[in-house]
C-alpha cells in the first residue's frame, strides 16, 4: 500500500510542475491563473495527507 502512496506523491509532484508551466507570469493575477492555483494547492495538500497516512501505517505496525 505505501508503494501507491509513494506513487501518488511522485504524480502530485509531476501535476505540480505541470501547473507552473501552465501560470500566466506576466499576470499573475487570481482571474487569470485561478485553476493553477487551486491545482497546486490541491496537490500540496494530496501530499500532506499521503505523508501522514504514510506515518500512521507505520506506527500502526509497531
């Protein structure tokens, strides 16, 4: 299970760098850029909560 947890942070990464290709720099601007925006957060936090399931499967085992 963790090897698709660890799968899913790696895509998140890729989605990621992906979202900062596609940001209108010359305007940065919510209207603008709004869904790169929610992109990147949605995939910060996609990883926040495959890392902490990651340590709760951990102590889990112990």
């Amino acid at each position: 299970m963790n090897k698709f947890r660890i799968g899913l942070i790696i895509s998140a990464f890729v989605i990621i760098a992906g979202h900062f290709v596609f940001i209108d720099y010359t305007d940065l601007s919510w209207s603008k850029n709004a869904g790169s925006y929610w992109g990147i957060l949605s995939m910060i936090l996609l990883i926040v909560s495959m890392l902490i399931s990651i340590r709760h499967a951990k102590k889990k085992e112990l």
